[in-house]
C-alpha cells in the first residue's frame, strides 16, 4: 500500500482505535500503572513482565516493547 500524501496525529490514531476498534484507552492506562506501580517505587528504569518491557522515565511510562507476535484488533462492529 502506498504511503498517503498526508499525516495522521498520534492523536487521532489513538481516537480512532478507541472509537471503531472499541479500545478502551483508561483501562489499558491502568493495567500499565499497575503492572510498573513496583518498579516506580523502587526507581528503576524499566519493568520487565513476561515477553514486555517497559521503559520509564521518572514516574511516566515512556515506551513498552512486545517481544511476542501482535495480537490482531478486531473491529468491534465485526464481533
């Protein structure tokens, strides 16, 4: 597929992830705090959960890098 001729903002993937795909953005915020909330505490840079890592910077999660294949979303008007 060829690359479009504009740029599509973070923000308005994220929306739309959370608008067709029915992602469900604060909770998935949560379930991050949660996993790293440990790791913050104690200062580290990083959190390490099964095949995920995530990166810190301080208190704020700056990356996560998957080490597992992609689960695919489905379209929530297709479930």
């Amino acid at each position: 597929m060829k690359k479009p001729p504009i740029t599509v903002s973070d923000h308005a993937v994220l929306r739309y992830l959370e608008q067709v795909y029915g992602l469900n953005v604060t909770r998935i915020r949560r379930e991050i705090g949660h996993v790293v909330a440990n790791g913050v505490e104690r200062g580290a840079d990083g959190v390490q959960r099964g095949s995920v890592t995530y990166k810190l910077k301080g208190r704020v999660v700056t990356t996560v890098i998957s080490r597992s294949p992609h689960r695919k979303l489905k379209k929530a008007r297709d479930a």
